[in-house]
C-alpha cells in the first residue's frame, strides 16, 4: 500500500493555522467586547488569556491528530478493488469496488496548491471515497487506470460508456 506524499502534514498544517487564526480573531473580537463592557479599553484581560491558552491547547492536540492520522493513511488499487485505510486512533479500511465508480474528480484546495498536491474522489452510488493529497501524476495514473477497468467491464457486458 502507499501512503499519501510526505506534504499531506504540511497542508493539512496550514490548514489548521488557518482555522486557528480564524478562531482567534473572533476571540479577539468577543474579548474586547467584553473587556470593553466590563472595565473599558482593556483588551488584553483574563478571558483573551485563557482563550488564547484554550486555542493553544486546540491547535497542539489537533497537530499531534494530524501526524497519527498520517501515520495509519495508505491506499492501493487493483482491477478489482481501490483500498484506502485512514483514522489516527482507530484505522478504519474501505474496498471501492471499481465497477461500481460512477464519477471521479481530481481536485485541489488552496493549500494543497502551496505543495502541489491534489485529491482524489471517488462517486459511487452509494457514498464517497477520497485519496488526499497526492502528487499530480499518480492521481492522473488512477483516475486512467479506473476509467481504463470501467471500458473494459462495460465492454464485456455490452454496453457503451457515454
């Protein structure tokens, strides 16, 4: 099995700074009114510090989610199977079904275009399936390959992809 490329924790790094900042600011924002309410212009009171620690606390927990999550992600692909094993504390394994492919969509986030890495879904009727975080060939070598499996099966029971 493979595992997704080594910048999977670096994009999903900046992903969480992102929400972080995001967080902040509106911490930020709700301090300062009730800093303001309370005892005037002073923003740097006791609730920015405990939740600044708070959102500290949140973004080291989520960074050490992000490396153990990386650690037990791998995917494979057969003609008959696509394999994604994913999760940190509880791995969990999907067998797609290349037959039953519908639609797959190759894309890429904003963070994701910092480390040229793009994504990988799979549609199938009844769910979705997604490989983050490859490089651009590999995820252009198994959108072909599944299309290449799919041609044949349909092929052989006598129909023709539109």
């Amino acid at each position: 099995m493979k595992k997704p490329h080594p910048n999977t924790r670096s994009v999903l790094i900046v992903n969480r700074i992102t929400a972080l900042s995001i967080q902040t600011v509106t911490l930020v924002a709700v301090c300062f009114g009730i800093d303001y309410w309370k005892s005037g212009w002073n923003v740097w009171g006791t609730w920015f510090l405990w939740g600044f620690m708070l959102l500290a606390l949140y973004f080291i927990c989520r960074c050490v989610v992000i490396i153990v999550e990386y650690r037990h992600a791998y995917y494979s692909f057969s003609e008959q199977q696509i394999y994604i094993q994913k999760g940190g504390w509880s791995t969990r394994i999907d067998c797609v079904p290349v037959k039953k492919v519908q639609h797959i969509a190759v894309s890429q986030s904003w963070s994701s275009r910092l480390f040229s890495l793009y994504s990988i879904t799979f549609y199938t009727a009844g769910s979705t399936h997604w490989i983050g975080y490859i490089a651009k060939p590999e995820a252009d070598e198994i959108k072909r390959c599944v299309f290449d499996v799919i041609e044949k099966y349909e092929a052989e029971r006598g129909f023709r992809l539109a």
